[in-house]
DNA sequence: GAGTTTGAAACT
DNA sequence: CAGTTTCAAACTC
C-alpha cells in the first residue's frame, strides 16, 4: 500500500499543478460543479469502488454494473468532454494527471477505481477518517446531500483543497486521491435531495453490491473500508438482494448461459469437486448452455411457479428490450457486443428473478385446485429455489420430456430422474441433445408460453371473455381434459386457449378458446374499421375492402390502441410465438401445419386464404418499418378466422398484421446454443 | 404409493 | 405428414 501511494504521490503533485495553472482548467472548473449537481453518477464512484477488484466468477455481473457505472460517467465525461473538447490538444500535458481530469474516461477506468479503492483504505487508514469518511457519507447520507449539494457548485475546489491539504497533511497521494474522489463526489451529487435519494440508493445497492461482491473475495481489504461506511448495516439486507438479481448468481440453474462460457470452467470443477452437491449447481451453474436464451425458463421455470402472466409481462418486457439486442449482436452493433452481452445476461436474470417470485402465487391462485398437489410435491425448495423435479426414467433428462431438460436446466438433487444426463457433468451431452432437438424443432426450448406485450385483450372484457394476454405458443391438444387439468398446457401454464389450440371442447378457467376467437373477431373488425378511417389514403385496403365500411362494431375499450398501435393489436392476436424471435424458418412451419389443422377442424377459423394465399401476400408487402422486438409474437398470423363473411375485408386488411410478422420474425439466435 | 389417465414428444 | 409409440406429469384411488 505505502509503495503505490508513494508512486502516486509522485506521480499526481506535477501534473495537477500544470494543469490547475492552465486557464481552461479554471473554466472548467467553473463548469463542472454545475454539471455535477446534475449527474447521477455520483453511483460511479462506488460502483467503480465497488467493482474495483471483482472476482473472476463474478465477472458479467459486476460488467454490468461496471458498464453502468462507466455509462454515467459517460454522462460525466460528455458533459465534461464538452469542456474539455478544447483541452484535446492540452490533454497530453493533462495526461500525467489523467487520474483526474479524465477520471470518466474509460481506459483510467478502472485504474480509476483501483485508485478509489486505495483511496478509500488510504483514507481510513493513514489519514483521519475525516476525508475517506467524508466521500463516503456524502455519497451515502442523504441527508446530508442536500446542503453539500448547494455547496456543491462552489465547493468542489474546497473540497479538493480540503482534501489536498489533508492528504498533504499525512500522504499527499492520499490526498490527491482523496481531492479526485471529491471532485467526483463534488460534481456527482445532486442539489436536491430527492434525486440525490435515488443516488443514494443506487449508490447503496452498487456498494452493497461491492461489499458483497468483493467480501468473497476480498474481505480482508474490502470489509476494512466498507465498514466505514454509515450505511453499510443497512446495505446488508437489499444488497444481497440486489445482487441475486443482478449477479449471475440466480438461484439456481437458471438459464443464464452466455456466461456459461465463463462459468464453464467452474462448472467442470464443481462438477469433478461436488458432483452431488446440488446446491452448487443450483446456485449458479445449472444451466444449460445455449438455450433459446433460457426463455423458455419463463413458463417452465418450475412446476410450481408455472406461469404469472402478469410477471411474466414485465419479464417479457425485459426481454423485449434486451434479448434482441443480446441476440443480434451479429446482427448490428459488433461494438456494442459486449454490452448486448451483457445486456443478455441481464435479460436471463431478470427474466429469472421476475418469474421466480412472483409466480408461485399466481399460480396457486389461479390453479386451486392443484395446490395441494404442488405444495406437496414441489415443497418450495426456497422461493429461489423454483426448480423443476423431474421424476424421468427413461428419457436420461434428454428429452423434452424432461421439464428440467426442457426449460434448460440442469436436473439437481431435488429430482428423481434415473439415469440423469442432465448435469452439468454431461454438458456435452446435453448441447449436443440440444442442439438436435433444435435441429429438428428450432423452437423447441422456446419459450411455451409468451405473454403479449399488449394485454389488450385483457383490458377489453372480463377474464372469461378475454382470456390472459399470454398464449401458450403452441396450443394445447387436449381432448378428454377440457382444458381444465394440468394436462392442459394452456391450463397448466395459467394462460387461456387461443387459436393456436387443437382442444376439444375447450373449457379452459383462464379463457376459452372460443372467447379467444370471438375476442378476435371484435378487434379484427375494429381494427379494420379504424385502420379504414385513418388509412383511407390507401387504395390498396380500400380496394380490397369493400365491406370494410360495413363493420360498425362498437369500438372496445381498446380501440385506441388498435389505433395507434395497429401493429400491437396484432400481437395480440397471435400472441406469442414470435417474442423470441424464432428463427425464421423455424416458426413458420409449425405455423402452418397448426394452421392447417385449425383449418380442417375449424370451420369458423377456415377462411378461403390462409397462409398460402397470405404468405405472397406479407412477403409482397413492404413498408412497415416500426416493427417492434415485441412483433415477434405475432407469429402466426391467424386472425383470419374472424367470421367468414367478413374474410374477405379482414384479409384485406390484415396486410398490417402480415408485414409485421415477417418483420418481426427475428432470427432466433438464442436457440443456437453456443453463441 | 401404486396405478391410471392424459397429452406432449418422439418415432416410424 | 399422419399415425403410432413412448414418456412423464397429472391425477385418482
């Protein structure tokens, strides 16, 4: 410690004097402390502390938050670059003090932090706690972030002189790193107390996480300095939440395989050091790599958790926000491929973390009559623990049959399988399984149920009526259960029958089919009569519709919507498939084939056209550009079943809908395992 | 807990 | 692709 504060006491004294004379640095001085107030950042400062030396395991958690620490700065260091434009052809002379002037800067990053880091001990140890002490109670007391706040404008360069001259005092390294911390701190923190309370909890949740983080490894350094903080009692408790969910340590075996690739290593030697201890597995390296981007977790995560379509939907948001950016990384933005990276890991883990709480209750609310059951053969291994037991004899847990297997995980001790393959141990195996069953059905380790991004359907009438906005993606087939047992997939998973569905005498708790028809028919012949009064200007529908002046439906509660978002409404419509951004090829049979079959058995649903006549159709259609990640779901075009009189309006119309499913139909990356 | 039922998955 | 078989969960007793 003495040595590298000794080295940068040599190092800091020089250049900073240089670069306090110059002008421009008084300008922006002048600046900064304004920009500061505004800055969130003041996180950074801890999140650089926090992830300063993180452990190797750790490694795409703390990235993201590392990422977001450094995206703050970022913030800072654009506002302040903007100052400093003009210093570029200074930042050579600048360069010395580098550890201060581009502090935001991403290639000091993390010498950055490691500096904080010393910072931090230096401050509690050689120096009067006073200043150490000072950074940290700025950043984490609240209360007293409303004045310094004000002070802040002015106070910066006190601060720093303060600091300095207590650094001077005792090691003028110290000081210095002490003076930058300040500044940071300075130009982070909020006037008002209010955003400064948002910081403030970030700023606790990054450094709990720190604490945590870096307490394994580091505890030693770490809990010295981290326990000067005020708050770090109070940390204890979020933080560890905190970092379930944004560590990759889910609980278990969840599916969070981009970082497998970096866990794998580990994975090999728990498996050689703890074959039978599960607990290991579960905790973070069950699983299975290369699953549709452990998306199909989200309705088979675990029996007892099932589906909560409400959770669901915000993990479904999630994952529309970042999956496809997790999964297109070599679709566009190479540069950014780290972050999509991480950007899916965090996509796994919020997906995780979202399903696990909440579904265990949704479901024995919706699923009564089961609870007994499933209390008694789940046993809540731990509200983390929403593990699938599989109870498989002959499929070696490499099969679909296998729930584990299905929902890409790896069977843990929980499970009564016999002659399990699905273990970490086998992971070989196991892609290799997987990757043939993806061969044959690309969407095979797709999610089973999707929730749609817009529930309008559940806005537009009671539950009986509208059934839940998530879909299972397939359909169910049940012939003898009605849809009303476990049986049932769409029961089963909490969702209601929709189009996709080949039962029989459907009579589904969460919707029946035929609500789901008819709940169909309604938004189609809305959506046409809005789409006719706002697109009028198109001779195409125009033409093609002639009856479309007839549909004088009263507009739904959601006609709006259909409005403005035409496209969203037919999601609904087919709700789920696409949402992963099944491949292309992949969804596109099952569609038809499901199409088929609606089509023979269904004589409501059998329109003249279907995706024969439709598909020259979409293809031939151009223009829609706003598809969204979300349009995945649409998939499978079905709403052609409206009432056949009206088929022809409707086919006319459903052009919308048909751009929109082949623009939506993303590649489907995350089925490929080892991306 | 054993046996039956059920429907998805896998196979032919 | 349709029909059959296999499988394991769900269910019943």
């Amino acid at each position: 410690m003495d040595s590298s504060q000794k080295k940068k006491k040599i190092e800091t004294p020089t250049p900073k004097s240089k670069f306090e004379d110059s002008p421009v640095f008084n300008f922006i001085n002048n600046l900064s402390p304004i920009e500061t107030v505004r800055s969130i950042p003041t996180v950074q400062t801890f999140n650089s502390l926090s992830f300063t030396s993180p452990p190797p395991v750790f490694t795409s958690p703390h990235a993201s938050f590392h990422r977001e620490s450094r995206f703050f700065r970022c913030h800072n260091s654009v506002e302040r670059s903007k100052a400093l434009e003009s210093l570029d052809s200074t930042q050579e002379v600048v360069g010395g003090a580098s550890g201060e002037v581009d502090l935001n800067k991403d290639a000091t990053l993390e010498e950055e932090e490691e500096e904080e880091e010393e910072e931090t001990s230096c401050g509690h140890v050689d120096s009067p706690p006073g200043p150490g002490d000072i950074v940290t109670q700025v950043l984490l007391d609240p209360s007293g972030g409303a004045p310094r706040g004000e002070d802040n404008a002015s106070s910066s360069e006190d601060v720093r002189k303060i600091l300095d001259a207590q650094g001077e005092n005792d090691t003028p390294g110290c000081g210095r790193l002490m003076a930058d911390a300040a500044e940071l701190l300075v130009f982070r923190s909020p006037n008002d107390s209010e955003a400064f309370g948002c910081l403030v909890d970030k700023i606790s949740s990054s450094e709990r996480r720190f604490c945590a983080g870096v307490k394994l490894t580091k505890q030693n350094d770490i809990t010295k300095d981290v326990p000067a903080n005020d708050n770090e009692p109070l940390a204890l408790v979020p933080n560890q939440s905190v970092l379930s969910l944004h560590r990759g340590s889910m609980r278990r075996r969840c599916l969070d395989f981009e970082v497998l690739g970096k866990r794998k290593k580990d994975i090999a030697d728990d498996d050689k050091q703890t074959l039978g201890d599960n607990k290991a597995e579960s905790s973070s390296k069950c699983v299975v790599p290369g699953i549709g981007l452990h998306l199909n977790a989200i309705p088979m995560s675990s029996k007892a958790i099932k589906i909560n379509t409400r959770h669901e939907g915000s993990a479904s948001v999630e994952v529309q926000k970042s999956f496809p950016g997790s999964i297109t990384p070599v679709h566009s933005q190479d540069i950014m491929q780290e972050t999509l990276v991480q950007a899916e890991t965090e996509a796994g883990e919020g997906l995780a973390v979202e399903e696990e709480t909440p579904k265990p209750l949704v479901f024995e609310e919706l699923n009564q009559d089961s609870f007994q059951k499933k209390k008694r053969k789940v046993e809540e291994p731990g509200e983390g623990d929403s593990c699938k037991r599989c109870n498989c004899k002959k499929s070696k847990c490499l099969k679909l049959y296998c729930e584990c297997f299905a929902a890409g995980v790896y069977c843990i001790e929980p499970c009564s399988c016999v002659d399990c393959f699905n273990r970490p141990i086998h992971e070989d195996t196991v892609l290799a399984t997987r990757k043939q069953i993806e061969s044959r059905n690309p969407l095979a380790f797709a999610p089973k149920v999707i929730r749609n991004s817009d529930s309008i359907m559940e806005t537009s009438d009671d539950a009986s009526k509208t059934p839940a906005s998530a879909r299972h993606k397939r359909g169910c087939n049940c012939k003898k259960s009605n849809c009303l047992k476990k049986y049932c997939e769409c029961f089963q998973s909490g969702v209601g029958c929709s189009i996709n569905c080949r039962c029989e005498g459907c009579k589904n708790a969460f919707g029946k089919k035929e609500a789901y028809l008819l709940a169909i028919m309604e938004s189609k012949q809305e959506e046409d009569v809005s789409k006719i009064q706002q697109n009028s200007d198109l001779p195409k529908e125009v033409e093609q519709n002639p009856s479309s002046d007839q549909p004088s439906t009263p507009l739904p509660p959601y006609r709006h919507m259909v409005v403005h978002q035409p496209f969203l409404s037919k999601n609904r419509l087919p709700p789920t498939q696409f949402f992963l951004g099944a491949g292309s090829s992949s969804f596109r049979k099952p569609d038809r084939d499901l199409t088929q079959a609606r089509i023979d058995k269904k004589p409501l649903e059998t329109v003249a056209q279907d995706k024969t006549e439709i598909m020259p159709e979409i293809l031939s259609d151009t223009p829609i550009t706003t598809v969204k990640a979300i349009s995945p779901n649409s998939k499978r075009v079905s709403p052609p079943h409206i009432g056949s009189s009206e088929s022809g309006s409707i086919l006319g119309k459903r052009t919308n809908g048909r751009k929109l499913i082949l623009r939506s139909i993303p590649a489907f990356p995350s089925l490929n395992p080892n991306q």
